[in-house]
C-alpha cells in the first residue's frame, strides 16, 4: 500500500511535540529552583514582596529585560510563547528573560494545566 | 479604499511654553478637516489645557477617571465633528481641571503608574473599535510619569522644542534617555523658530539638516514663531478660523508628513 505523509500534519505534529517539551522543561526548571534553594536571601525577598514594574522601572532596566518586561505590561499575563510572539524573539529567550524578571519580583508565575502564566502584580 | 492609519501620536517636551497643547489641537482639526476620524486626550494632569477650549465639552468622566480605572474610554470621548462642521470625526478627552484632582495625580504611587500604563496600551484596540485614525496624546512637559507612560505607550513620538540651546540639549538628552530606551523613533518639531531674514526651501532644509544632526533624530517640522499665535492662544482655533495663516500651512505640512509615516 502506497502511504503519503502529509507535510503539514507532520510538522503540526513536531510543533506541539516541541511545545509540550518546552512546557515539562518548565515544570522541570520551577522544581529544580525549589529544590536547591537557588534563591538569594535578595530574589526570596523579592518574590515575598513583589515589585512594581512602571515606566521608570522599565528604563533602568537592561534592554533585553525591558523588552519582555514592556510585552508583558501590554498583555498583562502571558505564556512565554505569547511574549515571544510579542517581542519576535525565540521562546527560549522569552522563557529565560521572564524567569529571571519573576526572580527580580517584577512577575509572579502560576501554573494553569500544562501551562505556566507570567502575570503582572 | 480608505488607508487604514490607527495610530497613536503622543506630544512631548521638556520645558512648558513650547506650544505643545496649542500644535496638539490644530494638528487634530486639521486632521478632522481632511475627514480623518481622531481622537485628542488631555493627558497634562498638571496644568490640564483642553478644557479651556472645549469647556462646554466637559463630561461626566475625564481621562483621570479612564486611568483611575472608573470608566471606559467611550464614557471619557465627546464627539465634537457636528459642532464644528468637521469632515471627519473629532473626539476631545478633558483631563479634570480642578486642584483636588490635580493633587490627586500628583500622588500616585508606582503601582498605579504602572496600571495607567497598561489603561494606555489597551487603548491601540480602542482605535480599532471606535474607527479612528488617530488618537493624539496632548502630555505634560518633563519626565513625568504621565508623560513616558504616554511616549511609552504611543507609535509616533513627537517632541516638541523650541530652538534655544538648554532647549535642544535637553530633548537631546531626553531622545537618548528615554526615547531610545523605549525603542521609539521619535520626531521632534521645532517650534517658535526667530528668523532674521526669509528663508528659502533649500535654507530651511540646511536648518533641518543641522539640526536633525545634533538631535541624531527625524525633524517633522520647523514652525516660525509668530504673535498673533501667542496672542489668541486659546481663544480660537487656528487651523478653523485662520486656515490661510503660515502657522496652519506649516502645520499642514507637518500634519502630511505623519500621514506619510508607515
């Protein structure tokens, strides 16, 4: 019997592998942060206390941080994908940056299903 | 087919006195004229401008109260196009004159500068809903919060100066600080510019140059300075009842080069 592989199915079928990858190395980084205390006494304070991400904020921060942090004031509460999709930067990129503003207390993270959400205070 | 605009045009400067308010409003007229649909928001908490011209127009709800979170924009919006015979669709935004509120502003936290960011961002679906071409901002002058929020939240920056030295250096420094943090490519319109003898176009264009030059930044417009402007100020508008005058043909000009920007 002579099969023919639809291409677009099999790259729809590699994109959602790739996005449940992405979700469970996520799931994988938010455990292994918790379980090795990787926090400094400065980040556990910022995340207990959470702080405000406002324009003058926006300015002093790096331009590759102030990039994320400006997409996440404009949609509020986001995946890394929706960022990455704002910015036009690699979701990787998107992923790392918005970790590391939630570690600064700017973001605070929560999981919905597979998902991680990035959401403003 | 109808060119579909949809952007936002925020009016900045560093000092008070440029003229900032007065090219704010004839810009949305001459716009309304050409029968674009705009919208102008009084964003000067401070020292609020447009109710001194519309102040029959004052709502119910002001853009204190769209940022205060206590209403929609459309609650803010009054339609003023039939008043003035207008082609197009013109919408005036007041800011709340009174002290109370302008005390009020004067103390906002970070917290709430940051949700008035996000109120302004949410505005770029406004424009889509309501059919508009663009929504001006008319800002306070300085770094203000109200002021960046607006820069940060606009697609067309413009940053008006007049042409004294303190002036120029300090819109220089404001592009480089801020604009250019923002990743926003800012025009600057100079203002109330003294010539001592008339100026040819190729003259005009050496003064643009030189001055596009030390500003490293897009010059949208050179505008003489003349008395009769600062004499009428707000009594009337400009754009509708002296539409021959050089200061709406400048404006015209300026008005087509933003039309012009993709």
């Amino acid at each position: 019997m002579n099969l023919r592989i639809d291409e677009n199915q099999v790259a729809f079928s590699i994109v959602s592998e790739l996005k449940s990858i992405n979700e469970k190395l996520d799931r994988i980084i938010d455990v292994l942060e918790r379980l090795s205390g990787s926090y400094t006494l400065m980040e556990r304070r910022n995340l207990k206390f959470g702080r405000v991400l406002d324009v003058l904020t926006l300015l002093s921060l790096p331009d590759n941080l102030r990039k994320t942090a400006m997409a996440m004031c404009k949609l509020n509460e986001a995946t890394a994908d929706q960022i990455a999709e704002e910015t036009g930067r690699k979701r990787a990129v998107e992923s790392s940056l918005l970790n590391q503003l939630a570690r600064m207390g700017y973001l605070r993270k929560k999981r919905v299903g597979r998902k991680v959400y990035f959401y403003l205070k | 087919m109808k060119v579909k605009r949809e952007k936002v045009i925020s009016i900045n400067s560093l000092r008070g006195g440029t003229g900032k308010s007065l090219i704010a409003i004839n810009l949305a007229f001459l716009f309304a004229k050409k029968g674009l649909n705009v919208s102008i928001l009084d964003l000067d908490f401070r020292a609020p401008t447009l109710y001194t011209l519309f102040e029959g127009e004052l709502q119910e709800y002001t853009t204190n109260d769209f940022l205060n979170n206590k209403c929609s924009i459309e609650d803010v919006l009054v339609d003023v196009s039939g008043k003035y015979k207008l082609k197009g669709r013109l919408f005036v935004g007041l800011a709340d004159p009174s002290l109370e509120a302008i005390h009020d502003m004067i103390n906002k936290d970070s917290k709430w500068e940051m949700r008035a960011l996000q109120r302004l961002l949410s505005l770029k679906s406004t424009i889509r809903s309501l059919g508009l071409d663009y929504i001006i901002y008319d800002t306070s002058p300085g770094i203000l919060y109200s002021s960046i929020n607006a820069a940060a939240s606009s697609d067309i920056p413009i940053l008006v100066s007049t042409v004294d030295n303190a002036d120029i250096a300090g819109t220089r420094r404001m592009i480089k600080e801020i604009y250019s943090a923002l990743e926003k490519k800012v025009f600057v319109l100079l203002n109330k510019f003294v010539s001592r003898e008339p100026l040819s176009e190729s003259g005009w264009n050496v003064i643009i140059r030189r001055f596009e030059n030390t500003l490293k930044s897009r010059v949208i417009g050179i505008i003489p300075c003349f008395c009769d402007v600062l004499e009428v100020g707000y009594q009337y508008i400009f754009a509708l009842n002296r539409p021959e005058h050089p200061f709406v043909k400048n404006l015209e000009a300026v008005a087509e080069r933003i039309n012009s920007i993709k």
